[in-house]
C-alpha cells in the first residue's frame, strides 16, 4: 500500500506492473480504489473572457473557458484509473479573486488531498496565487496564460506551464515566415498592453530568426475621421515595402479586416490571417481527430482550443506520471511529472517534457488559419543541439527564471 | 453475399505476389504487380479512409476497415472488386480475424472498445470495453488469447476472448500501437510510437521482459516512431517501421539485436514480405510512396508512388 502525501491511502499501485485484472463488469480481484483529485481554478469575472470592445455588437473570439479540456482528460484517464486502482476526478472553484482562490485551494489541501490544480487565470492572478501557496505542497499548472514573464523574472517553482509562452508562439510564426523568405514586417499594433506583449515577442523571435521590423504602426478601433491614418487599413500599409503583415491585436476586431485590404497584396499573420496556436480544430494528424471528437462529445457546442487542449494535457500530465511514478504522493508525482522521464503525447507529433529551467511544457505549436493548419513548427529546417522543440520559446541559456 | 463468393471458382488469384495497399485520403487500394514492373494493375475503390486489410477464405476475400464510413469493405481478390461491407461501430482502424474466420475482432479508436462482429450475420455480438483509442490487436495462436493496444491509456489489454472480458492490462511504452505475437508462443512485441521503443512482453507473465530501443544514424529519440512491424515465416527477423525517423529496423529476434536500419521514405508505418521475403514493401505516409527494399543487401533500391497517405500493406502470398 503506497500513502498519499498526507498519509492516505492512495491505492494498490503495484497492479501498474499488470498483475491486477480489470474489466468493465466487477472483477473479484479489482484494485483496492483510492482516489486522486485534481483542483481546477479560474475567476468569476476573467476579463478574458469578458465580451469586451464589440466594436460592431458581435463577438467573433472564442470565448469558451477551457474547463471541458480538462474533463476529456479525467474521462481518458478513466481506463488508468481501473488499472491503477486510482479514481481521478477534479474539484473546480470559480473565485472573486487570486486571494479567495489561495484560500479555498489550502483547504482542498488540508481537506482533500489535492495537490495539482489547473489554473485558469490571467499572469497576475496565477502570479498572485502561487505567491498565496508558496509553502503549500501544490503544484499550480498554467493552461491559459501566454506571458513570457511568468516562465521569465516572475517564475515560480510551484507553476508549470502546459499553455505555450508567447515567445513559443512567436518563435513558430517567425520559423515559418523566415522558412518562407518573408524577412520585411509590417507590425500593426493595437492599443492594449496585451497587444504591446505579442510585439515585444516578435521583436525577440526576429532578432532570434533574423528578419527584420520595417515599421510599427499603431491602429485604433475608431470611425473617427480625424484618426484615420490609424483606422484605414490601406493607409496603415501604404508608403513602404514589406513581405508580411503582423497585426497584434487581442480584441480580435481589427486583425480580421486586414487581409485583402492591405495596400500591397500580402499575407496577414499574427492575431489575425495565419495564427500561431496550441490547438485547431482543423489539425487531422498524430490522432488529433479522435481527441478532437472525444471533446466534441462532451462540450457540443464549441470545438478545442489553445487553452483547452493545455487543460486537457494538464491533466494528461499529472495521470500519465502518476502511473509510471506508481504512487499518488505529491513529491513523487511532482518529480516524475519534471523530470525528464516523463514523454507525454502532445497529439502533435513530439512528445512533451517539461523544461527543467522554468517548467514549460515542450510542444510543437500549429500555425493555423481559420480552417486549416498550414505549418507544424518546429519547423525541419530547425534544428537544436538537445531537443528540436527547444527552438520554440526560451531556452536555458538566455532564461532569466531562477526557481 | 458472402456465400456467393465463396462459391466464385476462380482461385487463380493465389499466390499472385500482388502488393495491396490501402490509402488513408484517396479511399483506394493500389494493387501492385512487382512481376510488372511494380506497375500499379488496379485501383480498387474503397469506403472512406481504408487502413487495416486481412486476408479470409484461403485468400479469395480482402477484409479493409473503413475507418470514415464505419463499415469492414469486403473485396473479391479474383475480380479486385468490393462485394460487401460489413457494418462496424464509429471508425475501424485495425482487426483481426477469429481462426475459425466465422468472427472479426475490430478496434474502434473513437468507441474505446473491441467489437466482435459475426461475419454470417453481420451483426456485432458483443463490445469489449478498452482504454482511450485502441489501436493493435492480434489473436494468439489457439485463438483464445487477444491482445489490444490502448494509445491514450499505454496498455496493452490482455482479453479472454472467449468469455469476452479484459483479463490483465500491461503497461508499456507511450503511444502503444501495433503487436507481433513471435512464432515461439512465448513473445509479444508492442511498437511504442511516441517512447520510440518496442516493448517486448513475456505471455506468461504479461510483464515486460525488456524493452528495444532504436536510434538510426542522425536521428534523435524523438524521431523514432515505430509503428508497424511484421516477421520472417522463421520467426527469425524482425522488421519495425520508425516512422518519423524514416527507417526501417532489422531486428534479430533471438538476440534482440538491431542488425540493420535501412532508409525509406517518409513516415514509414506499413510493412510486408514478399512471398520469397527478398523483397521488403514499406508503406511511407507523408510521402505517398511505397519503398521497395532488397532484404538481402538490406536497401531500398526503389519506390513506388502510390496514392495519398498510404498505411497498410499486405501481399498475396
């Protein structure tokens, strides 16, 4: 009998070597059940998922949370769980606050012996809470937040990461787009800092890939005549010379009147046009479009995103390490799952680690349109002494992480 | 239907050494005369997305899944025509056939289950309940034992076939795909796509005597995705498909050793012996071609282009 962390039991692992039977109907000899719970954090009022700045009074972000990702998971998990003897399953707390959250997530400790919790929350927030459960033995995994700065000065060594940083995504983009022989970028850039953050991003992945900025122009989501040179697309790209149009634009309600506007006929890349993502619905390879339809079952009215295939491999992570950990214990699951014996299938082709330096997840990232992948990156013509994945987003000599 | 067939006299089809091999995307089977010059004699129209093939009845019927339009095509090999489908659960990728051929075991990856479906009656008689995506099945040889794969869940579920039930569970390697039961009764080979191995399991025990891991010249681990794997009549050489690493694997089953990697094209995953077995065919995906290798110098001295994405391979032998 292995022991939890705080010395529950956990379940008959040793059936993990296959000496335990199971089957659908009740079996005599089944594993003793114990149960593993996972937590799962998110704000009431996330302004990321808030209907903001509907310019027109439609909103065309996907705004889904990305809980259901995660439920596909624990009902995968489902089959490990009768083998194992370990019951998975999720508490969920929907809070006012980072503070609220760190308190109800030290009482799923005390009380439920839950030790991993998915978060779904802005950097501040998620920075704020691991901060609230530094000397708690919990282990917080980011499935939503893109910001180079919480793998970077704000990293903590209670967070890991599935959702890829920005620097991930902006490196992909700029692989293909340097593949492609685009080297001249139009920056169009929108007004928040979300929007300043996907900039600041690029212009490291172009010093990195070496293509060059031309300009950076800002636009604003205004009919106002007087700031029409900041408002009429074909203004905005006219006077210069440019392969590619990056426009960096989180509301998403300007990027998608760029493409076929634009002065000069050029691809659009960036929040709009070719996009670098997670997750498309429209991926078809390395099983993707079982995944795909095992979430389409249980959340109908959406398809996968970014964030949802994250919760879905946040999960994937904590129950494929505690079956090959054979235990349930938080130190013994927690190593596992960092450690570089841990080779998780991203449904990308790669299989994922964790990056020993500020614990993101290693995956290959889709650059993606509306419906169609065009580009798995990385891309082949990239290569890396240790791992191909780590051409993507910050490697270990340039982090500026320190656990 | 069936029945009919069977009553078709023309056996000249056997032992043709006619190549088949299904295509994921253009819904075909090439079937392919090396005697002609690897000329591609036919393409047989199929349901959408075939993959798995099976020979039955002394090697007058070709059973393909279907995986898209959920049914088992069966083809007629002396006519090279479809002429019936039998009704599957959602999305068939691999099967085996009972040894008494009166039964199909086909796993159904968006089911996560077994079905066993009587051919007679074209019904499913009964649904094995499996880990996330189960993919590789095979059938020992006193057809009691089946073995089946689960991708999502990395087990290999071990079924009493006759009573139905999923008697053991055999952790392996990531992403477990296909199986090769060795000629000796004593080995089961499991291909690990995504841990770059294949795991070698002693049916006794059901636990992992020890595990083969390949790395061809200039490739990483992470490259290495076997997939398919198929045997010598002597049991005595081994081949696994590396998938992304785009090589084939000599594999000396006694000692276990890796004796050779051989380039083909690009994700390779199907695999098959020419009758004589000089002759290796790979099945390359992402390059829609088929590798022809010599087993004798153990190169690829030509391939074949086929059509899109093309997975199984199975020889008229």
């Amino acid at each position: 009998m292995i022991k939890g962390a705080h010395g529950l039991a956990a379940a008959s692992l040793a059936a993990v070597l296959g000496s335990s039977p199971f089957s659908i109907a009740a079996h005599p000899e089944a594993p003793e059940v114990g149960g593993m719970k996972l937590g799962y954090a998110e704000l009431a009022d996330d302004p990321r998922y808030a209907d903001r700045g509907a310019h027109s009074g439609i909103v065309f972000t996907d705004l889904g949370r990305p809980y259901q990702g995660s439920q596909v998971a624990l009902e995968d998990a489902g089959a490990i769980g009768r083998v194992t003897g370990v019951e998975f399953s999720m508490e969920k707390a929907t809070a006012k606050s980072a503070d609220e959250l760190a308190q109800r997530t030290s009482r799923w400790v005390t009380d439920d012996d839950i030790h991993f919790v998915l978060a779904d929350l802005p950097a501040a927030a998620l920075k704020d809470l691991a901060r609230g459960l530094a000397d708690r033995p919990v282990m917080l995994i980011n499935i939503s937040a893109p910001d180079d700065s919480l793998r970077g000065a704000d990293c903590a060594s209670n967070v890991a990461h599935t959702y890829p940083s920005q620097a991930m995504l902006s490196d992909a983009l700029m692989q293909y787009l340097v593949a492609k022989g685009w080297l001249q970028i139009l920056v169009l850039q929108g007004p928040t800092p979300e929007d300043a953050a996907l900039v600041a991003a690029l212009q490291r992945a172009a010093r990195k890939f070496h293509a060059q900025i031309v300009e950076t122009r800002p636009f604003l989501l205004t009919n106002d005549p007087r700031n029409r040179e900041q408002t009429n697309v074909a203004l905005m790209t006219a006077g210069l010379r440019y392969d590619v149009v990056y426009v960096a634009d989180g509301s998403g309600e300007f990027g998608r009147y760029i493409a076929y506007e634009t002065s000069l006929p050029r691809p659009v890349v960036g929040t709009a046009g070719l996009v670098p993502t997670a997750w498309s619905w429209s991926w078809d390879r390395d099983a993707a479009v079982q995944l795909q339809h095992r979430y389409e079952r249980i959340s109908p009215p959406r398809r996968m995103n970014g964030a949802d295939w994250a919760a879905w491999e946040a999960v994937k992570a904590v129950t494929q390490a505690v079956m090959r950990a054979r235990s349930t214990a938080f130190d013994a699951v927690r190593d596992f799952l960092l450690s570089d014996k841990l080779s998780l299938d991203t449904v990308k082709g790669n299989p994922g680690s964790f990056r020993a330096w500020d614990h993101q997840l290693r995956a290959p990232v889709l650059l993606s349109t509306a419906d169609a992948v065009i580009a798995r990156a990385p891309l082949p013509q990239y290569l890396h002494q240790t791992n191909v994945l780590d051409t993507l987003g910050i490697d270990a000599p340039e982090t500026a992480c320190r656990f | 239907m069936v029945l009919g067939l069977v009553l078709s006299t023309q056996a000249g089809a056997k032992g043709t050494g006619y190549v088949f091999v299904s295509h994921e995307k253009t819904n075909n089977i090439a079937v392919i005369d090396p005697k002609q010059e690897y000329k591609v004699i036919q393409w047989i129209p199929t349901s959408h997305r075939p993959r798995d093939m099976k020979f039955g009845d002394d090697r007058r019927l070709l059973y393909v899944a279907c995986g898209d339009d959920d049914v088992i095509d069966v083809i007629d090999v002396a006519t090279l025509r479809i002429a019936d489908h039998i009704p599957t659960g959602s999305s068939p990728e691999m099967f085996e056939l009972s040894r008494d051929e009166k039964t199909l075991y086909v796993s159904n990856e968006e089911g996560s289950l077994v079905q066993e479906i009587s051919i007679a009656d074209k019904l499913i008689m009964r649904e094995i309940a499996t880990g996330a995506e189960p993919e590789g099945l095979v059938i020992s040889s006193d057809g009691k034992t089946l073995y089946v794969t689960s991708e999502v869940t990395d087990m290999v579920h071990v079924v009493d076939a006759e009573a139905g039930v999923v008697t053991d569970n055999i952790v392996v390697g990531t992403r477990p795909r296909r199986l090769l039961l060795l000629p000796d009764g004593k080995q089961l080979w499991v291909s690990n796509e995504l841990s770059g191995q294949v795991s070698v399991i002693d049916r006794g025990t059901n636990r992992v005597l020890t595990t083969l891991d390949f790395l061809p010249p200039g490739f990483r681990q992470a490259d290495v995705t076997p997939v398919g794997m198929t045997l010598t009549k002597d049991g005595k050489s081994a081949i696994v498909a590396l998938g992304r690493a785009n090589h084939v694997a000599f594999v000396d089953t006694a000692t276990r050793k890796i004796e050779a990697y051989v380039l083909v094209g690009s994700r390779a995953w199907g695999v098959a012996f020419s009758p004589d077995e000089k002759t290796l065919y790979v099945a390359n995906g992402l390059s829609d071609d088929l590798s022809i290798v010599d087993t004798e110098s153990r190169k690829a001295v030509r391939a074949v282009p086929v059509g899109r994405v093309p997975h199984s391979v199975l020889v008229d032998d």
